[in-house]
C-alpha cells in the first residue's frame, strides 16, 4: 500500500484492524504448546532449586555464601543490580521513545515492560535474601515504633534503595497494567470461553471504548508515563549510589550514576532484544516486530556500548588523574591487569566491543548473531557488575585484609532460581496476556516512517 | 421451611399449630445463648470446625511460645563478698610447667571469667601472654575428668586411696623404685611436701621433666660459677641484645616478664632518645626475630661457629684467650663493637640446650662483664629445672623393670617426650601407674589410677619463679567436678589430715617466721600476702660467683642437609593447652595460620622443589604435613612447631597437625629443638588446608606502617611520619569538628613497642565473648577476632623485615560505616565511640565494605548451641567463661570492637555513685590491661594531661589512613628501628 522507497512502514503485511486483534489474540485462545510446558517446567526446577538455595541460606545463614570480612557483597548484590538493570527497558521503551515519538516502539513496549516487572521482582528478593537478619527486615521502614526515637538512618543509600525500587515497581506495574486495559477490553469481546470472557472482562474494569474512555485513558497513561519518566533515571542513579557514597576504591566514583544508568538501559535493550527475537520466532510476529524493529535497536545499542566504552575508560582515567594510589591500584593493576583480568576483560570486550559490530549491516540483518550479541551484552554486563563489587572490596585499603571471593553453590542456585521466576513470569504473559499492545499498534497501523531501520527494509 | 422436630404425635400437632397458626418461629438459639446444637449435646459441622480452628491455634501458640526452663536458685546465705553483678577480683599465679605469670582472676557470681594481669607483680608488672589470657577456659574444657579413674573406670576417692595406699606399701616391700616424675615445680611448699614424701617413702626418686630442657645452662653455669642455676636476665638494663634461638620475647624462660623489661628500653615517648639494640641470631623467623633490629638467619649447625668467632672478636679486644674457629658465615664486626662499646650493658643469650654453646656465651658475657649487670646468678630463675639425663635414665630403669611405681604428674612423657615409645614401652613394666592429669592425656590414658587433679584456678599454691620473688595461687572457684589437687594426693597417702592450704600456710609461717618477713601477726601478712598475690623478699647476696673459665670447643658437628628446626608456637607452646580452642584459633603471630602446625620452608626450597603452599611433603617418612613458605628461613633449614598431633586432648585438640617431638636432635644425649638432619619429600598431589588470616604480605608501598631509625628520628622526629604533616595541611573539609562535652575516648598504640605477640587478642576473645569459629571458617576468611595483628614483610624474601600492627575498631569520629547503615544500628555516641546496637542490625553489611580498616565482623552463623561449631559456645560447661556483661551476638548481626563500652560504663558508674570525676588510668580496656609491652594506652582525649593524649602529642603519632578523613580516635606511633641510618 505504502510501498515506496522513501518511507518505511512500521507493520508489515498490510493490515486491517481486525488482522491485528486476530494474530495478537491467536496464541492467548490457542492450545498451550508443548514448548510452552516443556520451558515453564524447567523454569519451574530452576525455581525449586533456588527456592533451596533461599531456605539454606535462611535457615543456616548468610555463611552458606562464600562471603568473607573483606569481600561482604557478593553474588547478590550482583545480581540484584543485574536485575534492576535489565528491568530498565521496558520503561526505558515506553517513555523514552514516547518523548522521542518513535513510534515503532509500539510493537515491543508491552513486552519490554513485562519484562520490567518480573526483573524488578527478580531483584527486589536478593536485598531480602541477602540481609543477615530477614526476619528483622521491616526494620528498614520509616515507621512509628515502641522503640523511642527510633528512626530510619536518612544518609544511607539502602534506605534511598527501598524507597526508589518500590516506587518504580509500582509505577512500572501500574503503567503496564494500564496499557493494557484496552486490550483487555479486546480479548473479553473476542474470546469463545466463557471464564475468560469474565476473567478479562474484570481486568478491563468495565472498558467499554466509548471517547469518554479513551480521552481518560490517554490523560492516566500521559500522566503514568510522565511519573515514571524520571523514575528510569533515579532508580539507577540511586543503585548506583549504594556504590558510589561509599569510600572504596572502585566504588567511590561520580561517574556512577550516569554510567549506571546507561548500563542499564543498554542491558534492558539486550534483554528486550534477545526476548523479542524469541517473541517473534514462536508467533510469528515478524510482521508486527519487524527486522527494522530489530535493526533499530541494535542501532541503539550500537551507541549506548560506545557511551560504556567511553564510561570505562573515563573511570580509567579519572582513577590515572586522581593521584590516589587505591584507585589506581584498583583500576589498574587489580582489574586491568591482575587477578581480575578475566571479569574485566569480558566486560569490556562484550559491552564495549562486541556490539560494535553492529555497524556492519551484514551483521545487524542476521537475526542469529543479534541474537548471539544480545546474550553477549547480557553476559558482559553481569560481568560489569561483578567488576564492580569484587575487585573493589576483595583489594582495599589494607593488603592484610585482602581476601578473594568465590561464590557457593547457594548463590548461584539463588541466582538459577531467580532466572527461572523470571521465565515463569514471562512464559505467563506470552500465555495470558497479549503480549503486543493492540491498540497502540493500531493506532500506527498506517504509520509510515524516515526511519533508516525501516526504510532499509524496503 | 422450617424443620419441626417431634417426639411425640401430640407434641408434633402442637408444634405444627404453633408454626401454621400462631407463626412464631421456633427460637433459633435459646434463651442461654445456646446453640442449638448445644442444647441437643452434639455439635454442628461448624462447631467441628470452631474447636479445630482454636485447639490447633492454641497448641501452636502454647508450644511455639514456650520458653525453655531454666532453673534459678537463690541463695539461702548470701555470701558477704558476693553480690551479682558486681565481678571479685582474686590474686593468683599461672604456672604450666613452662611459663610463669602472675595473675589477677577476674571472678562473676563466682566463676572465673577473665584472667588479668597483675600490676602488683614485679616480674610481669601486669602483663600477661595468650596463653595465660586463654588458661581460663581450660577451666571450663569438656575434656576435663569428672572423677578420679582407676583401671579406666570411674571411681571414688575412698576406693582410688585405699586401693593406692595397698599398692604403695606393696611396692614399698618389694623393694622396688618409686618414681615420682613431675614438671619444673616453683613451688617451695609443693618442693617441701615433695620432699616429706620422699623421706616417707626411702625408695622413692624424684625427678623433674621438661619437654624442651633447659639442663644445658645450668651444667655450663655449673661449670663456670660452680652453680647449676639459670640465672635472671635483666633486658631494660640491656643496651645491646644479642639473642641467638632464644625467643624471648614469645617463648624462651619468662616471655613475659622479658617483653616488659625489652619494652621498656623501646619506648621513645616523652623526649626519650635512646633505645636497645636487638640482634638476632636464628634458624627460623621468630616472635623476638620479627622485632630485633638486626636479625641474621644461620643453620643450628653454624650456631657455634657464630657465637665462637663472636667470642674470638671480644675476647681479641679485651686480651682474653682466643680458640681456632672457622670464619663466620655472617659479619660479625658490628655486633661486637657494638657489645664492646656497651661492656655491662649487654646482654647475650642462646635458647640452645647444649653445653658448649652456653659455655661460649657465659665467656661472652664474662668477657663483655655483664655479670652482675644484666645477669644475675643470685638470684636464679626456678624455671627448667628438668633433667633429662635422669628421665633417660628413668626410661630404661623402666624398661629394665626396676620401677614399681610410677606418679606422673603435670607432664605427658607420652606425648611430648622424644623417645616417648620407649617411654611408653617402660610404663608397660611398671604396676603402679598413677597420673595426676585433669584430663585422659595421652599419658594418663596408660596409668592405672588418674587421680584427677584441679584446675589451677580451683587450687592452691605457691610459686618462687625468681628466687626473692613469690606469688600466690588461690582457688577463685569451688572446684566443678570430684576432683583433687595433687598435693592433697600426696598429703593423703601420706596419712596427713590437713589439706595443702594449710600445710602452705604453715609452711609459710615457718619460712617467713624463720627469716623475717613480717613484723606482726602472721595472720596479717598472709592476708596482705595473698591479697596481692606476690611477696618479695630480699637477696642479701650481691657478689657475683667467680667465673672459673673453661675451654670453648663445638660440638656441634657441621650440618650436611637440610636441618630441622623445631620451635614453641607462641599460642600452643609445647602442646599443653592444645585443646583450647582459643588458642588453636590465635593466629600465629609471624605466619598468620591457625589451626594447624606445617613445615615452614625458605622461598628457595620452595622454588627448587617445585613447592608451593598447601603441597603435602613427608618428613623422614614419619609423617606427612602441609609446607608453607616463611620468608627469613634460612636455607637448608625447614622449620616445625611443637605441640601439635595430640592424640588425646580432647575433641579441639585432638589430630591437629603432626607431632614434632620425636623429630628432636640428640648431641651428646641432650634433647635440642634444632639441627636434626631430615629428609624431605613431596608427596605429589597432595595437598592439605592451610587456615591462613592474612594472604598478603606486603604493604604495596602505603603509609600504614610507618617507621624510621634512631638516627633519623634524632634529627627529625617526624621522620617516617611526614605523610601526617602532610595530611594535617591538606586536610580541609566543609563540616565543623564533632565536639564533645568532657569525654572523648581514643586509644593509641605504640608500634615501636607492640611486638606482635597476641596477647591482646585473646584478652579481647575472652572479655567481649568472641566465637571460635574453626578451621573451615577461618579458611573462609571469617575470623570473627575483634582485635587483628596485621603483620607485614619488606626487603628481601631472605630475611625480611617485620611489622606487626594491631588493628582494631578505629573509633572515627567521621565513621564510613555510620552513614551508610539503613537502620541506625552503628551510630556515634556522645563520648565518641562508635557502638553497635545488636538488635537493631539486620545484617545487610555495608558497613563492613565501607569500613576501610576491615574491622566489622558479620556473624555468618549462629556460633552458639550449634553443633557445627562445637567449641567452647556449645558447651554448657564452655559457656560459663562467657561475660556476662556483653551481649552473645545473634546470627546474622555486625559486630565490632566496642572499646570495651562495658569496662567505660562499670567504672563511670562507681565514679558516679562516689560522685567524684573518674580518675586518669582507671579505665582499662581488655587488650591495654594485660598488654606485656604497654603498647597500647586508651583514655579521655580531652583531657590534656592523660597518657593518651600524651601519646597524640607526640610527633611520631599519626592515624591509620588518615588521609580518608575518618577522623580515628586511634593513633599510632611510627615503629622506630635501631639501625644506622
């Protein structure tokens, strides 16, 4: 219809309104598919075991982590700042590209904030899990208390972490769910099953798609979407403070909130991307998440590695020009060269260099090596965090103190388990939830774009 | 509808009327309030449910609610001097065998708690070592015997006496030789009752056993002064000390009392501008070592050769005869100018059991005329008095089977001895075999009757360690279990009817009667005397003995291979404490490992055989045992600690590590540590878990331990410290100075005094109720000591040089680990400390990754009531050394040096109720009051005249990475060698 040369078009396959209600809904009335269970049935031994690796080290204690004097954060907080990077995307998605009017993030929005929410919940249970005294946890909320003056410690950049996860989750949660009304609305008309029918309908609230209801509809979302619009920033901005107010080398840096902001959403990306790959794959969604969506963020992730590249080596520098011999020590003979070698070294090779090869387009149009790249960029950016919280406490200040850390197999079946809640989340939303936002897809349906990625295409 | 119930045709018409007509419904409930169900007696379906719902709920709650019982029983007749809360302080004597110390005991309703050291004591002058500091949970060891044992089987002391009493008679007909073989004993009316019992019994011997003898010094002595004695050693007085393997400092004769009076001549502060020189000689990197200002590695063979050519170079200046020798393998033209120019005020000592050796440095000390000075021979030390030519001779009348009986008591031939199979053959041809062991040691374990004795702390005595010097051992406990003290043994197969006490007592009153020691009733002096714990009395004497020369020859024969050095680990010592879990916990001072003995092997062993740490060697195919690589061994030495493979210790002890004993050189039948010619092996492949606390050894070039030398400190008394003039100018900061109204705790540490020994650490263990958390712990890095001695190298691998740093909580006025705990569990108090609120931490740690000096400890389990951790916290015995006025931490919470908040409190609050100002000195933290070198002083910074300000002043004070701006209230003072410049 739009086929010209100039303009690309964001959904392929030339479409009708009622195409797009079909094949979005087509998984959500099919049967559950084999791989379907075969996965969740994984995700679900994942979670088993981890579910142990969370009762041995509640029960026996946080000794059960192969955690010492020196070395007191480890796989944990690790992963906890993983998590909460990847849970960046989908607000990332939404937001930013709202406020840069790409409108080819309608096909991916409603995914990526999925996977926001199963991040954030992912990584809200390692601060739980990792604190020596959990049953003691409520302690870290600001309440009215028997205990005299007793209050929470304001300075203190875990009390700042409580605050700006909760708030973001619940943003995050509440814009998803928003979103979604519509299409709700959608599934309650279109559905055969009866159950569904008044599952959906209660979801929806009653949506009856009346102008009324729209005009509402746009003023909360706008209104969501604005709150949570500096949430993307501050989340990160305050994990990163959890390092950066310290005073160890390595940690202590101004850099870090913008660095970790960015990596975050550059880890977010490389989630949504090696998610919608799949996505894609398995409803055939090609026509809806295109290879120029594909392109697209590639091109995004092209610049954020080069923003990571220049983020390490302006920490390298500034830890050269500071004259101090901790930081220098740390930066580099402890990480880029030294007993850290590998961690450091992986991270700059998968988040500085690797995506760089995405300039070539030979590579950003062959879907298995984005894929590949993307589970790179994920990897790399583990590895980064585990740069981060390592090398600076397992080296500080006195060499008598120095000790190595390695993790146990609790951590790390923590960590499997934490992986396999989150695929139990997602595997969940790809069955229940429709998982491309109908309404926003329709409303860019005849949109044609300018856009490198999907004129290309052409 | 409603159903109507019936029971009659009639009733059932009426009902039906009273529905239908007058339609009033039939009640559902009745007047009562009953339930209908309940009326009929039977309950509904939703009754069942109510009663499961609140039977189930209350059994949880009652079950899940109840407390454990525990049984309290008031007293019926309180004693006078005991009031709860309110610690008694009771003056004693620690004396193992080995190692004197004169003690006060530190008593909580009743139970000894804590041992500190005596200040009234003129050897010790208050200080202590770890293993007097750890003697208390000894105490409290589940190894201990409950009951005297005869044939292996419980019995009672009635039986044990009379079955003992027959048996001695028995012996006594037979003609047979009754051997009593006991430790050194200082105790003059241990020696009189010993003596008694050897007239009573003509066919009785006595003899005396030392594991690591000291017999050597005393023929030389003998020979020289014609006086089998080991005389006093004054180091303070000392200018020039020159040690050759004598550990003084950590364990050679007095480690004490000798660090007390080498501190002494250290210390610089006040204007002070001379200090001791230390030389030492020696074939393994010890405590005393790793302080000395010069130290030289040689092999034990090239001892002699040392100390002769040594000897040659002083006796050329002073004209005496001089013997051939060949040259020396170090240069020795330093250390004897410097001993020439110090004529009187020097000291050389040797810790080598061999005669000729000492011979040679009596005529050093002759020559440089010591005697008199720093040596004195009036007044001996009673230490080591052990003979090992007559336990050799013991051993093969044994074997011969002319021994009848055989007391053993205080020693554990069967362990420590070096020819203990042969021992242990000999006491299977011996019928009566008594042991007076508190615990079933290895020894005690082959002896018919263990007459199970106290506990030092549940007993009395007495102790001249120095002649003119007593002291006094006084129970501080009811004994716990059925046991008796030796001396009361004897006392009773003497038939005597008093017990020791008195026999003590009136041997003191004879004795003190007899020489004026009192003016007075006696009763007055024995109170005062025991009060104290220490009586001196005076030596008249002030002659020296004539020297009577005697040629110097070696007989030493020249080393070929690699020579095996055995030393005393400053914790374990000869094996005697072996089972205290605190003491096997106690990093060794120099290797930083716990846990475990291991072959130390020089760097260039280690690169030859392809040997790193943990790689598994066997040693002349005895044993197989971990090697780690010490930096200052000597080549073609290795290095093994005493102490360790007890069989028979109790469950710590037990199997740690591999038994050195039998390892000892022999030279003209004295038993040496050193010098044994060993083969050893790799075994490949093997390897075997070091618990190491520190794995890196350098400084890496940062201003943590700074130091300077004599020379330079002279000219600048900022030498070394000028990273502080520089910190002080740059220091600049937005915030005004945290300000205090009256208090200001702070602490300084003398590095230049602070030798490394460990004291502290155990003080800080036993008085703040630190866990012992055990070798796989440790290893893991997790040591939860409040108190670390960080030691470092620098130089060469060969022969580095040492430094130890106590490190503890610093107390930061600016703390890092204060503002970032979410829940305000680590705060600052008004009287700047840094404290800790237990049931406030829920553990998320950062406090620990922001504490720059690393002092916070997580507790990473539950270290108490958990059998993974079955040390002292799992024991219901262990757990009485607990104080009571510190909180056990929970699992899961950070703990930290607290400056002993307890102490501050207990003596603000006698200040208080006195309503007077708290006085200067009166509060004592745990790791100052016993500190053998008065390294570390604690007090109110405000005050300007207290010691601790005293300290700050000083130009060579600065604070531990004070370039952060923690603002600690700890200081240091830089280290200050003796060196030319």
């Amino acid at each position: 219809m739009y086929n010209t040369r100039v303009r690309g078009i964001l959904i392929k396959g030339d479409k009708s309104y009622s195409d797009v209600s079909r094949d979005v809904l087509r998984p959500l009335d099919a049967k559950t598919p084999i791989w379907w269970w075969v996965t969740a049935g994984l995700a679900i031994i994942a979670m088993a075991w981890g579910s142990w690796g969370f009762y041995n080290t509640i029960s026996t204690g946080i000794g059960t982590w192969g955690l010492n004097n020196n070395v007191a954060w480890g796989w944990a907080i690790i992963n906890f700042v993983w998590w909460i990077g990847i849970g960046h995307a989908g607000t990332a998605f939404s937001i930013f590209l709202l406020i840069l009017r790409q409108k080819w993030r309608t096909s991916i929005n409603r995914a990526a904030e999925a996977m926001t929410i199963f991040a954030v919940m992912a990584a809200g249970l390692f601060p739980l899990l990792h604190m020596g005294r959990i049953w003691d946890g409520f302690f870290i909320f600001p309440y009215w208390n028997t205990r005299g003056p007793l209050w929470d410690n304001f300075n203190s950049p875990l009390f700042w972490d409580v605050v700006a996860i909760s708030t973001y989750f619940m943003a995050s949660a509440l814009f998803w769910y928003v979103g979604m009304i519509p299409d709700f609305a959608t599934i309650r008309e279109k559905t055969a099953s009866k159950i569904k029918r008044k599952i959906y309908g209660a979801m929806s609230f009653g949506w009856v798609g009346n102008a009324k209801s729209w005009l509402r509809f746009e003023t909360a979302a706008l209104l969501l979407g604005g709150m949570a619009a500096p949430l993307v920033v501050s989340v990160h901005s305050i994990v990163s403070m959890d390092f950066s107010v310290s005073v160890v080398p390595g940690w202590h840096t101004t850099i870090f909130p913008p660095y970790f902001v960015i990596g975050a959403i550059f880890s977010g990306f490389g989630m949504v991307l090696t998610l919608m790959i799949v996505l894609r794959k398995i409803y055939s969604f090609k026509d809806y998440v295109t290879d120029g969506h594909l392109d697209a963020i590639t091109r995004i992730l092209t610049f954020i590695s080069l923003i990571m590249g220049t983020a390490y080596l302006t920490e390298l520098f500034t830890a050269w020009y500071s004259g101090s011999e901790y930081e220098l020590f740390t930066f580099l003979k402890n990480r880029v060269t030294g007993e850290y070698t590998f961690a450091y070294w992986t991270m700059i090779i998968c988040n500085g260099m690797i995506p760089q090869l995405f300039w070539f387009k030979k590579i950003r149009k062959n879907i298995t090596i984005v894929f590949i790249i993307s589970i790179f960029i994920n990897i790399g950016m583990w590895f980064e965090r585990y740069v981060i919280v390592v090398t600076s406490l397992s080296k500080d200040f006195l060499p008598a103190t120095w000790a190595t850390y390695e993790p146990t197999i609790t951590e790390v079946a923590a960590f499997v388990g934490t992986i396999g809640l989150f695929i139990l989340g997602v595997l969940a939303f790809f069955r229940w939830i429709p998982t491309i936002a109908i309404s926003e897809v329709k409303s860019v349906l005849k949109e044609t774009t300018t856009l490198k990625s999907f004129t290309d295409e052409n | 509808m409603e159903k109507i119930y019936w029971q009659s045709l009639e009733n059932y018409k009426e009902n039906q009327a009273s529905v239908l007509e007058k339609r009033e419904p039939v009640p559902e409930f009745s007047i009562e309030g009953l339930d209908e169900s309940e009326v009929k007696g039977k309950s509904s379906r939703r009754d069942f449910l109510k009663m499961l719902g609140f039977s189930v709920s209350a059994v949880a709650l009652v079950s899940s609610c109840q407390m454990p019982v525990r049984k309290a029983i008031p007293l019926l007749n309180q004693p006078e001097e005991l009031i709860p809360g309110i610690p008694n302080y009771f003056a004693s004597s620690f004396f193992d065998g080995d190692d004197y110390c004169s003690i006060l005991v530190k008593t909580r309703e009743n139970r000894p708690i804590k041992i500190e050291g005596n200040d009234l004591s003129p050897l010790t002058k208050g200080g202590t070592n770890a293993k007097v500091q750890a003697s208390v949970l000894n105490l409290y060891d589940d190894a201990r015997l409950k009951n005297p044992y005869l044939n292996g089987n419980e019995t009672t002391w009635q039986e044990l006496d009379e079955e003992i009493s027959a048996q001695l008679s028995q012996i006594k007909a037979s003609g047979k030789k009754i051997v009593l073989l006991t430790s050194t004993i200082i105790s003059p009316s241990t020696v009189a009752l010993i003596n008694e019992f050897l007239a009573n019994n003509p066919h009785a011997q006595w003899v005396q056993f030392d594991p690591v003898s000291m017999a050597a010094m005393r023929k030389a002595n003998d020979l020289n002064f014609g006086q089998p004695v080991i005389p006093n050693y004054n180091f303070a007085k000392a200018n020039i000390i020159v040690g050759f393997n004598a550990d003084y400092l950590g364990t050679w004769l007095m480690p004490t009392a000798f660090t007390k009076q080498y501190a002494a001549n250290r210390k610089l502060n006040g204007g002070k501008r001379n200090m001791s020189r230390s030389y030492q000689f020696e074939s393994t990197l010890s405590l005393t070592g790793s302080n000395a200002d010069y130290r030289y590695g040689i092999k034990p063979s090239d001892e002699g050769v040392v100390l002769l050519n040594l000897y040659n170079l002083i006796a050329k200046s002073t004209g005496a005869e001089t013997y051939p020798t060949e040259a020396s393998p170090i240069d020795l033209n330093q250390v004897a100018s410097d001993l020439l120019k110090n004529k009187g005020q020097s000291l050389v000592v040797s810790g080598t059991n061999d005669t000729g050796i000492q011979l040679i440095v009596n005529a050093i000390n002759h020559q440089l005329t010591n005697y008199g000075k720093t040596i004195d021979l009036n007044t001996p030390i009673n230490l080591k008095q052990g003979d090992h030519e007559a336990v050799e001779a013991l051993v093969k009348e044994m074997n011969s089977g002319t021994v009848g009986g055989l007391l053993v008591y205080n020693v554990n031939p069967a362990y420590d001895y070096y020819q203990a199979e042969a021992f242990k053959s000999g006491m299977e041809k011996v019928g009566l075999k008594i042991s007076f062991s508190d615990t079933m040691n290895e020894t005690a374990k082959l002896c018919t009757a263990v007459c199970t004795n106290h506990n030092y702390l549940e007993s009395w005595g007495d102790a001249e360690p120095i002649k003119g010097h007593r002291s006094i051992i006084q129970p501080a406990i009811r004994p716990i279990f059925n046991t008796r003290q030796f001396e009361d043994s004897l006392l009773a197969w003497m038939g005597s009817n008093i017990d020791f006490s008195s026999y003590m007592e009136k041997n003191w009153e004879t004795e003190a009667t007899d020489l004026g020691w009192f003016s007075g009733a006696f009763t007055q002096f024995w109170n005062q005397t025991k009060h104290d714990g220490v009586f001196s009395y005076p030596i008249n004497t002030t002659e020296q003995p004539a020297f009577a020369a005697q040629p110097l020859k070696l007989t030493k024969p020249a080393g070929n291979g690699i020579e095996l050095v055995l030393y005393e680990k400053i914790a374990i010592g000869t094996g005697k404490h072996t089972n205290n879990p605190w003491l096997l916990e106690m990093p060794d001072p120099i290797t930083k490992a716990t846990w475990d003995n291991y072959l130390c092997i020089s760097s260039k062993y280690a690169t030859e055989h392809g040997l790193a740490l943990e790689d598994v060697v066997s040693v002349n195919g005895l044993f197989e045992i971990p090697v780690l690589i010490q930096p200052g061994q000597p080549d073609g030495t290795v290095a093994l600690a005493l102490g360790f493979g007890r069989t028979d210790a109790g469950k710590a002890g037990n199997n740690v590590g591999q038994n050195g004993f039998p390892l000892m050189n022999t030279v003209q039948g004295a038993p040496q540590l050193a010098g044994k010619v060993v083969t050893i092996e790799k075994v490949n492949g093997k390897t075997y878990p070091l618990a190491l606390t520190q794995m890196h050894h350098d400084m890496e070039g940062r201003p943590i331990v700074r130091e300077t030398t004599l020379p330079e400190y002279l000219q600048d008394p900022y030498s070394g410290n000028e990273q502080h003039l520089f910190d002080e100018k740059h220091n600049v900061t937005l915030y005004s100075k945290v300000q205090y109204d009256g208090l200001h705790w702070g602490m300084s540490i003398d590095l230049n005094s602070c030798t490394g020994c460990s004291n502290c650490v155990i003080a800080c263990q036993a008085e703040n109720n630190v866990a012992v958390i055990g070798k796989e712990q440790v290893r893991n890095r997790r040591i939860m000591h409040w108190m670390r001695i960080d030691r470092y190298y620098s130089r060469t691998e060969d022969n580095p040089e040492v430094y130890h740093m106590p490190v503890m909580c610093q107390h930061c006025d600016n703390a890092p680990c204060e503002n970032v705990c979410p829940v305000a569990a680590t705060n600052h108090s008004t009287e700047g400390l840094n404290q800790m609120a237990y049931n406030r931490c829920i553990g998320t740690r950062y406090c620990i990754n922001n504490c720059p000096y690393k002092v916070r400890r997580f507790n990473w389990f539950e270290f108490t009531n958990n059998n993974k951790f079955d040390f002292n916290m799992n024991s219901e015995l262990g757990k009485m050394v607990l104080n009571p006025d510190v909180t056990v931490r929970q699992r899961g919470v950070v703990e930290k040096c607290s400056l002993c908040v307890q102490r501050i409190q207990e003596k603000k609050l006698v200040a208080k109720m006195e309503n007077r100002e708290l006085r200067e000195g009166e509060i004592k933290v745990a790791c100052q009051q016993s500190c053998p070198a008065d390294a570390i002083q604690f007090g109110n910074l405000l005050k300007k005249d207290s010691a601790v300000s005293l300290m700050v002043k000083e130009e060579r004070m600065y604070h531990l990475l004070e370039h952060l701006h923690t603002l600690p209230s700890t200081s240091y003072l830089t280290k200050v060698r003796n060196t030319e410049a």
